[in-house]
C-alpha cells in the first residue's frame, strides 16, 4: 500500500516537473565540462565554484556594497559573450554602468539589457516597489521561457529588503522549474541571499583592502576578494582569497 503511493506520488511529481527534488539524485555531469557550468574565467574563482555556475539552476551572488559583486558580474556577462554565448540582464534598480561593462569586455550585440525602476528608498512607495518587482519577475520569466541564454542575471541588489521579503517562496520554484535541463545558468544577484535551486549555489563577497589596489578611470587593478561558496545539497562551506583585475563603477 506505501509503495502503490509513494509511486504514484512520484509519477505525479515527475508529470508537474518537480521530481528533481533535495532527495533526488542530480545527473552525473563533469564540472569542467562547458556545457554544464557558466565559466567567470577568473582562475580563482572558477575552482572555488567548479569551474563556473551549474546550468539548468538558479544560483545567487551575493555581497554587500563596496564587494565586489558588480566587478564579478561584469566578468562573468563578459566571459559568456567572448564565448560567443547570448546573455540578458535584467536590471532592476536600473543601476548598469555601460562604461564600466564597455571596460569589461562585455559583447553588447549578445546582451539582451532590461531596464527597471524599483525605488531604494521607499518611502511611501511600498506599491510602487511592489509592482515594479512584479514586473521585473515577468521580464525574467519571459526571458528564461525564450531560452537560448547562457547566462541570464537578475540584479537586484540595492532592491529594499522588505519588499524582496514580501515575495513569495513560490517566485524561485517556477522559475527552477522553467531553467531544469536547459543550457541556461540563472544567477540571482542581491546583498543577501534570497533563493537558489538544489542544483545551484551561492556565492558570497566580501572586499579585502590590498595595499597593491588601484583604481584607474573605470578599472581596479590588484583587488582582492574573501569569496565563499555554499551548495544547496550538501550544504559544503568553501572560502578563497580571490583576485580580480576588472572593471566596475567606484561603489561596487
């Protein structure tokens, strides 16, 4: 009698697309392998996360300001691009520094670049925030049902906090699901952490001040990162010094 359940429990999950579940085991694949992870091509950091973010899941970068994230995810939009890869960024906060991805080496004629406006300051605006969040989630479910995106970046990180928290769980679940098997690494960007799949990870920045950094125009040179990773399944801590010579705006 279980097991008539537990089976037909299982055939009704695996027809809604949910059978790839924390107790379910992932497919074998090699990290090295290009079309299973999303590449940032910083040496250091790619070994820290096997060789780049897993594909097919929804992972998060997250750090606060000053961290850098922004530098990080310039690299890793530009590192997709030079791979002849198509990407889109859906930005929130309308926060994309052009001059500063120009640096990068980010290929604009692959970047798809979606614009948003959610306030940082609320204020009286909780509905404005609201809506705009709405808005911004539907863009990038539209693109991730489009397909054909190696990478696709959902920036929302000077995004108030409370109005992320107001989101419902359900959000990260449909969207895992709309990413499962496909060539697509979905990556959540934010100060903190706010949903990855089973599949995915997180990756956390911090800045450590490096007597040998300087910034020039729109680049840094010599700066060092404190990045750690933690991964949905096994709940692995990993930490590494990381160094990045890459452009970003001053605050980020």
């Amino acid at each position: 009698m279980v097991s008539s359940a537990r089976s037909e429990l299982e055939l009704l999950l695996r027809a809604r697309k949910l059978d790839q579940t924390l107790t379910s085991a992932l497919p074998c694949f090699s990290s090295r392998d290009p079309l299973a992870v999303a590449a940032s091509e910083v040496a250091p950091l790619d070994a820290l996360l096997g060789e780049g973010f897993p594909r097919g899941q929804l992972s998060g970068l997250v750090g606060g300001r000053s961290s850098g994230r922004t530098s990080v995810l310039l690299q890793m939009l530009a590192a997709a691009t030079a791979r002849g890869e198509f990407v889109a960024l859906i930005d929130a906060l309308d926060m994309f520094d052009v001059l500063s991805a120009s640096e990068a080496g980010i290929d604009f004629d692959r970047l798809l670049w979606i614009r948003g406006h959610v306030v940082i300051n609320p204020g009286l605006c909780r509905e404005m925030n609201e809506r705009a969040l709405s808005q911004a989630i539907k863009a990038l479910t539209l693109v991730l049902q489009a397909g054909n995106f190696g990478l696709v970046v959902f920036d929302l990180a000077e995004a108030p906090s409370e109005a992320l928290r107001r989101l419902p769980f359900t959000t990260w679940l449909r969207l895992q699901r709309i990413i499962e098997g496909s060539q697509t690494s979905c990556v959540l960007v934010g100060s903190e952490s706010m949903a990855r799949s089973s599949g995915g990870l997180t990756l956390r920045l911090e800045s450590r001040a490096s007597s040998g950094t300087l910034f020039r125009g729109q680049l840094f040179n010599g700066l060092e990162l404190k990045a750690s990773v933690v991964r949905a399944r096994s709940h692995a801590f990993q930490e590494a010094a990381v160094a990045c010579a890459t452009a970003a705006s001053p605050h980020v």
